[in-house]
C-alpha cells in the first residue's frame, strides 16, 4: 500500500459516497486508475465494505451497552460464535484481562437488553457478564488521521 492508496482509504472513509472522478481529483490520479486502485483495495481485504451512518435513536435503537463477558476456560472461538448470532451486538473485542469479549450492543428498551443479556448468559462458556449503559454517545466511527 502506498501513498496514493493511504489516501484513497483517508478519502473513502471520511465520506464512502465519493466518486471515482472526485477521488481521482483529490489525488491527482484518472478515475480509471483509482477505480482499479479501489478494487484492489477491496479485493486485498483492506476495505471491507461501505456502510451508511444511521442515528439509533431514529430507528428505535435508543439504548447502547457495552458488555464484558467473562468466560469459562477454553471455548472462545464458539463464544464468538453464538455471540456473532446476536443481532443486538453491533461490535465484538477479544480483550486481554478478566473479560475475554467487550460487545458494544444496542436495543430499544431496557427490557430487550435484560432478555439480551439473559441469552448472552445462556451461551456455552459465559460465566457472567458485566454491563454498562451508555447516556448518551458524544462521536464513534470517527477516522484516524495518520500521525
């Protein structure tokens, strides 16, 4: 990966609606070039998709919690598994330290995080959870900027 493709990434992730035509201006390259650029990005695995930013509130999912899961010895990769089934988790970390996952998880009512968190404490493997909700989200998703 080069410069021209650090920036390609930089652009795509700031805005992912941006054509070829305005991604090639912004880095002195033709749109066929950064289109074939952009497919080798997505075909290497280094863009994994496009996705739209949706506000939770507006779509009845006004509650977000981030859950700790500490687990029984062994079994992680099935936990991931059975946990990846769950619709309500919008994210999933492997942590180092007492809990082996972080989820972040959002629903619409405290009553569908408590059935969430009955079914993640039913999973093979899940000893006990921990979690905390969230008041409210002041920015997530935002792109680095190289140093």
């Amino acid at each position: 990966m080069d410069a021209i493709d650090r920036q390609l990434v930089q652009l795509l992730r700031i805005n992912a609606r941006l054509s070829y035509a305005e991604l090639a201006r912004q880095v002195g390259l033709s749109a066929p070039a950064v289109h074939e650029r952009v497919g080798k990005l997505e075909s290497s695995g280094v863009l994994l998709g496009y996705q739209a930013a949706v506000n939770p509130d507006a779509i009845g999912l006004g509650v977000t919690a981030l859950i700790g899961i500490i687990t029984n010895e062994g079994e992680i990769e099935e936990i991931a598994a059975a946990l990846h089934e769950l619709p309500e988790i919008e994210s999933c970390y492997f942590m180092a330290g007492e809990e082996s996952f972080l989820c972040k998880a959002r629903v619409g009512t405290i009553s569908q995080l408590e059935q969430l968190i009955a079914r993640m404490n039913r999973i093979s493997g899940v000893s006990r959870t921990r979690t905390t909700i969230a008041l409210s989200t002041k920015w997530e998703g935002r792109p680095q900027h190289p140093a």
